[in-house]
C-alpha cells in the first residue's frame, strides 16, 4: 500500500506485491502519484 497526501486529502494507492517486486512496485506507485499529481 502507498498513498499521496494532497493538501489534506491523503490518496491510498492499493497495489503491490512481495519483496521479490518491491523495486518494480515502487516505481509504478511514483508513475501513478504523478499522474494524479498532473489531473489535480
């Protein structure tokens, strides 16, 4: 689980996996802040 504070909205990003794709997880959570980042 990661999640994107936004002011006072805090935004949770369900997803991932194990330690074994950690790394990869990590990078789609970013892509996935940013492109909320870019609809707010």
């Amino acid at each position: 689980m990661y999640y994107v504070q936004q002011g006072q909205l805090i935004i949770m990003m369900l997803g991932g996996g194990d330690k074994s794709s950690q790394d990869k997880d990590i990078e789609s959570a970013i892509a996935l802040s940013r492109q909320i980042g870019e609809k707010s």
